[in-house]
DNA sequence: TTTACTGCAAACCATTTGCAAGCAT
DNA sequence: ATGCTTGCAAATGGTTTGCAGTAAA
C-alpha cells in the first residue's frame, strides 16, 4: 500500500493508509461519508477528520487510485481505479453489480461517428438501476 | 401551456407559465440557476422567487413535464420530457448534442439476461463527453 | 371561500477552504 | 529542517423547508 502513495509522491500518513485500506477492503463503491464513519468505527483512526477525508479521496482521483461515480445520490462515490465497467444499482437496497461490455463501446463509437459536432468521446458514464433479485420479491 | 398544467391537476400560476415556457423555448437543458437568471432578465417575471423555481422544478419532474439530467456539473439540469435519448456534452463549451440510439437499448438488453441479481433495468443513465469539433481546433 | 402557491429567511447537506500546528521525509 | 498534511471551524454552493401571506379555482 505505501508502495501505491509513493509512486505517486505522496506521503505515506496513516490517514491515507486507513483510507487505503478501507478501499481495498470494500466489495461496494463508498462515498465519503461512509469512509468517515469506517474510520470513527475503527480504535485506530477515529480521529481524522471529514475534511481530510475529502482532501484525500480527491487527491487519489487526482492520481488515479481511485474514480469517481455519480449514483444520482446527492452525495459523490469512489472505488478502486480499475478496468473500464459500468454498474447496475438496485433502488431499493443499493446492491452494485458491476458488468464490463465491449459491445457498449462498440455502439459508442458508432454514435460519433454519426455525429455532426462531435468527432470522438473522451469520457462516458453509464448508470442503470432497477430493483435486484431480493428486492423484487 | 396552461393544459398542460390542468392535466396534472396543477393550478396555472404566472411562475409555473414562465418557467415552463423558458423550457420549450430553451433548446439546452437548464438548471434551476439558468432558469432563474432568465426569469430576473425579464421584465414580467423578475420577481419570481428562487424556491419557486426549485418547487417549481421537482414539481414539474414529477409530473413528467420535465426529466432531471446529471452532467456531473454540481447541478441537477432539466429538460422537457420527450422521447428517450442521450447527450454529448462538450467539456469545454458545454454544448450538448442529443442522439437516440436503438442499439443501445438492446446493448443494455442483452446485459441484463448476463445478470445475476438483476432481472431487469428500470431506468438508465448514459452521457458522453468529449471535445466538439469547434474547441478541438 | 378554500386550498394550493409563493416569498422570505433560515436551515440543510455535501463539500471546500484558510490557517496554524504537526508530522513524514 | 522543510514543506506537505492535518484538524478545526468557518465558508460555500446548491437545494430545501417552515411559515405566514396571496392568489387560482
């Protein structure tokens, strides 16, 4: 984990060890929130602050350890940085699958390609929600 | 105008008309900021409080007058509620271009049978971003 | 008249920032 | 030792809300 800090020069303090960690440790995407109160949960590192949480998740988006996902929640969510995919929420109970599809991009460069202003696509999000197994029940 | 209003029940008030004029003459999604600013700019309407506008707003969403965009700007856009698409907004200049595609559709079908805990989607959210030709240059 | 709608000001919530103190290198 | 990091508290920005007055039906 220091390794992943010092790659990109930043110094290996605990708060971002903690942080670190509860990212790697996390099976869903989190939003500051819920890392603060991961941390309070914790003996260790119930001391730091909300805002260095906040400086911190958005100094690892900033090197990439993280990325950002807008859940439409009022409030901002970070996983891991890792291969491109998108997710599938479930409204009631916030179950996240993730899923990976090579057509979708298939069909995204085929939408610029039909383009009048636009001729490539250098970002997209792509959210979809429904209600999970469980919740439709 | 004002059927549109008396179809859901909503009482045809000056605000609810200008607002939702400013909508059918905007060919941009519009936040609530955007709409306010316009309705200041006018002579008739500069009185038009800004919680108006959000009451307004959530009231016409509900109603499907309008549909909610997330751009990832920090604030919730509007649009009128027409038939389903997509938009690719220019990092740069904020222009959007809208597009439709079928493909996608049956992309986000095929999906969803691949799912585990997911039977069907609901709703979805896909924006693109990317440079247009005019701020490439 | 009745109830929905509005303006106003205060409250809210997620997030950001200035500053002085603290700690990693 | 030096300057990056942090805690704290205050500020921000977008949005919501309580309340009392106002207007659409």
């Amino acid at each position: 984990m220091k390794e992943i800090l010092k790659e990109r020069g930043y110094k290996a303090t605990p708060a971002r060890l903690a942080i670190l960690e509860i990212f790697i440790k996390s099976k869903a995407p989190l939003a500051a929130e819920n890392v603060y109160k991961e941390l309070k949960r914790s003996k260790k590192n119930k001391d730091i602050n909300e805002a260095t949480v906040y400086r911190t998740l958005s100094l690892f988006e900033e090197g990439k350890v993280l990325t950002k996902i807008d859940f439409r929640k009022g409030s901002v969510f970070f996983e891991l940085n890792k291969k491109h995919h998108h997710h599938i929420t479930c409204f009631k109970c916030d179950t996240v699958e993730e899923f990976e599809s090579t057509a979708i991009e298939k069909v995204l460069g085929g939408i610029v390609r039909n383009s009048s202003k636009f001729i490539n696509i250098k970002e997209h999000s792509l959210e979809l929600f429904g209600l999970c197994k469980n919740c439709v029940a």
